[in-house]
C-alpha cells in the first residue's frame, strides 16, 4: 500500500499516532512533493481572502505546510500547532513557524484557553482520520466570531456526517477545492477533491 493508502485505512487515534510516528521524517519530501499536495495552500488562501485574523490554531498542523503557506501569503502574526503526533510537532518546530505547540487529540476536549480569532486545517478531516464530533472541541476553544477554515475530504462529506453538523452552523461557505497539483505521481488519487467551510463561530 502507498503512504496515503495507509492514511486513508486508519481506524481511531491510536493508529493515527503509530502511523505519524513513523511518517514524520518523510512526509514533506516524500508524500507532500511526490503528491504535489496543494491543498495547505488552498486553505490558507481562503482564510485569509474570508478575513482571517489571529490568534490562529492550525489543527492537525502536521510539519507545519498549513502555516508554511500562511507566511508565504503575508501572515505575520500569531499561530499556534495543535497534532495529535508529537513527531509530526518537532518537525514543525524546526521551521520556527509556531509560536505554540500542542499534542492533543482533537476528539476530546482539548483543555486550552479559549483564545483564538481563526481555526484552521489541511488534511486532518478525511478518510480514517477525524470526524465532525471535534467540531464542538476546537469552537470551545474559539472566540465570538472566529473564523474557521476546514478542509474535509469530499469523499466522506456527506457519509461520516459533515454535511449535516455544518447544516447546523450559521452562514456556512463551502469552497470545492482539489487536493494536490498536477504533477502528482499517484493517479489513484490525483483527481481527489476536498471542500472548504468557513464559518464564524457564534460564541
């Protein structure tokens, strides 16, 4: 099976972790370029372009691509990295992007002040990863209208029950987006697609 074969056959956090683990020193030359993986890009550009401001945590921050491309695009101001890898997190510290890192499982309650004005995420909401119960654990933590950018996997929108927890959210906008470029050196999965909501939390 590819890495991303593996992602997708995940089933709870523990094999998450195990996988991560293993996956961290690899993930950026390996999946991410092999890959031509996109989507960060595409998240950071629709939460900036949606008004996004900080405090931000970038959720299942991985090795830190989300906010890689939120500096690129001209973001200066706070991010914080929450991942439930703390491998994942120490190859995100190296970059220096983050000004706080966090390992926490975001299908609990995650136990942080709530202090931020945006939430973001690539790649987290997907096949054998997270489903929406976390979207009640990262508006805990969220201030009155925060803006959140998610990406989830169009593939397990409507079957894991996305569609129906955002249907409950107000003014929700929802972004068709594909996942990874052109050059991508896996056809099973390059024509894969994910969707953005942005919202603002109500408080």
């Amino acid at each position: 099976m590819t890495d991303l074969q593996n992602a997708y056959a995940l089933n709870g956090p523990d094999d998450c972790a195990r996988l991560y683990a293993d996956w961290a020193a690899s993930y950026d030359a390996g999946f991410a370029a092999d890959m031509d993986y996109r989507l960060p890009a595409h998240v950071a550009a629709a939460f900036l372009s949606h008004g996004g401001t900080g405090p931000i945590l970038d959720v299942g921050a991985g090795t830190g691509l989300l906010a890689q491309n939120l500096r690129a695009f001209g973001y200066t101001a706070q991010i914080d990295a929450l991942d439930l890898s703390p491998q994942m997190l120490d190859r995100a510290r190296e970059k220096r992007l983050y000004s706080g890192l966090f390992a926490a499982d975001v299908t609990q309650a995650l136990g942080l002040p709530r202090r931020y004005n945006g939430i973001t995420s690539s790649g987290t909401f997907t096949h054998g990863h997270v489903g929406p119960q976390a979207l009640d654990h990262l508006e805990a933590i969220a201030l009155p209208g925060a803006l959140f950018a998610l990406s989830i996997n169009a593939g397990v929108f409507a079957a894991n029950g996305f569609d129906a927890a955002l249907a409950r959210r107000p003014n929700v906008t929802l972004l068709e987006t594909p996942i990874y470029g052109s050059a991508s050196k896996d056809p099973a999965h390059a024509a894969d697609r994910a969707i953005i909501a942005l919202w603002r939390h109500p408080g």
